[in-house]
C-alpha cells in the first residue's frame, strides 16, 4: 500500500467501476492541458508552413506524450490525492483503477516514442527529452525547488521540435524559444494557485508552493509579461495583430503583478489566463514560418 511522506499508510482506494474507467482515464490525463499544447504545437506547425502529413504526426506524437504524462502524474499521486480526500481526481473517487491508469501511460509512452522517432532523429529525439523532462518532474522534481525546470526545457523545446520537423530541420528564433520557456514556467506558477491547500496537505513542496499562491500569482504574470516582451522585440512578423495581442497581453500581465497581493487569487488567476490566451494568440502570428518551409 502506498505510504505518505510520513510513513503512514494511504486511505485505500475506492473500486472503481469498469463503466466509468473511460470517463476517469479522460479526466486522469489532465485534458485541457493534454488538448491545449498538442493543438499549439499543431497550430504552430501550420503557421510554420509543414506539410499536413508531418502536422498530422507531430500532433499525434504530442498528444502520445502529453497523455502519458498526464496519466503518469495522477498514478503517482495517486496515494497523496486519496489522503487529501480529493473527490475531484478520478482515482480516489473509483472512477478509473489504479492499473488501468499505469496501462494506459505505459501504452502511450510506447506510442510517443514511435511517433516521435517517425518524425526523424532530430525532432524525435527533442520531443522525447521534452516528454522525459515532464516525466522528471511527475517522479519527483515537483518536490523540490527545481520543480520549474522540468516546464522550462520542455515546453522551451515545443517550438525547436515543431522547426526541426520541417524540411532541412531549421531552428525557430531564440526570442520564441526564450518565450515559450517563459510561458512554461509561468504555466507551472498558474497550476499550483488552485492547489495550494492540497500540496500542503500532502507534502508537495516545488518552488511555487515554498513561495506562497499570492507570490505564484504574481511570478506568473511577471513571466508572461517578459514571454510577451521577448516575443515583441523579436517578432519576425511585426504586423499590428500580432503586436496588438503582444501588448494586450503584456499589458494584463502587468497590471496581475501589483495585484496578486491584495486583489483575490481567483480574479486575479483569470486576469492572468487571458494574459496568457493573449500571448499565444500573438506567438503564433508573429512566430509564423519563423524558420520552416514546406
């Protein structure tokens, strides 16, 4: 049985029941993040200018790695959420079994690393350090202070994958690697705001949750604000939409840093998302066919 950092033993599992295991898988590969970086790495490959065949793949091959990553951090936490008493996760509340979700990671591992390597060497091998990178972090780095590296190198890495993927594998401009390593870290401050009380309850210990929610907030906003700045003053696209969207964003990201103090976390965690949605609107029509062809 699994243990808590104490030694004591975790409340056991409920069973679940093999109607809902389809439902509690979804729920278990943390979908809205799953769905939202495969559909950026496949919106940054079609303003790249790939062919729909290595979009297609790419996408795949994200989606694989993102599902095991995802399904990978609820099976380790498994123990942690049922002490928690986390009736929101799908594991303590029995709607999917334990095993069922290791088979599930364990099956798309294996299916990201055959797509990534179709990809060729190149894009294949960065993805799978991407991929490695996240899984890093679900063994154990989201206990320490380095818990934001894991979001640096991997989601830093997404746009050079997307590049390499192209005919004669070029490289995206630094600005939009620099941006989208912000915008991961930034990602790994946003995740812990709703689950303060939680990680505190369980022992997870990362960087964010050693800093406090209100101090998360206000990290986040101030990383992306400088993605956005990074991305303003390399934009190879400098068009007013893409700039507009640049400055918006920038402009909510500011305003979140004073704010994250004394505004509540809630309005000023949303302020933020949009601040976010803004940026990546405007990283994918300033980054477009940044350094790919066909």
């Amino acid at each position: 049985m699994d243990q808590d950092p104490v030694g004591r033993p975790y409340p056991p599992f409920v069973r679940a029941d093999p109607w809902r295991a389809v439902g509690g898988l979804a729920q278990a590969c943390h979908p809205l993040p799953c769905l939202a970086v495969t559909a950026f790495c496949a919106a940054y490959a079609a303003v790249s200018g790939l062919a729909p065949a290595r979009i297609a793949l790419l996408a795949a091959a994200a989606l694989a790695g993102q599902l095991a990553v995802g399904w990978t951090n609820d099976r380790l936490d498994a123990g942690r959420d049922a002490a928690a008493a986390r009736r929101d996760k799908p594991l303590p509340a029995g709607r999917v079994s334990p095993s069922t979700v290791a088979l599930a990671a364990v099956t798309a591992l294996a299916a990201c690393i055959v797509l990534s390597l179709a990809l060729g060497p190149i894009p294949g091998g960065l993805h799978l350090v991407a991929v490695a990178a996240a899984l890093a972090y679900n063994f154990g780095l989201k206990f320490g202070p380095l818990s934001p590296l894991p979001y640096v190198v991997s989601f830093g890495l997404l746009p050079v994958v997307v590049t390499t993927a192209a005919p004669g594998h070029p490289l995206p401009p630094p600005g939009v690697v620099v941006a989208a390593a912000l915008l991961g870290a930034a990602a790994h401050f946003a995740n812990t705001v709703p689950d303060s009380a939680a990680d505190a309850a369980t022992g997870v210990r990362g960087l964010p949750q050693r800093m406090g929610p209100s101090v998360s907030l206000a990290v986040t906003a101030a990383l992306v604000c400088l993605a956005a700045a990074a991305l303003l003053a390399t934009a190879p696209n400098r068009g007013a939409l893409p700039l507009g969207l640049l400055a918006a964003g920038a402009g909510l990201s500011a305003i979140g840093v004073p704010l994250a103090a004394r505004a509540s976390r809630l309005g000023v965690f949303r302020l933020t998302l949009l601040a976010v949605a803004l940026v990546i609107a405007g990283f994918l029509t300033a980054a477009g066919r940044a350094g790919a062809a066909g």
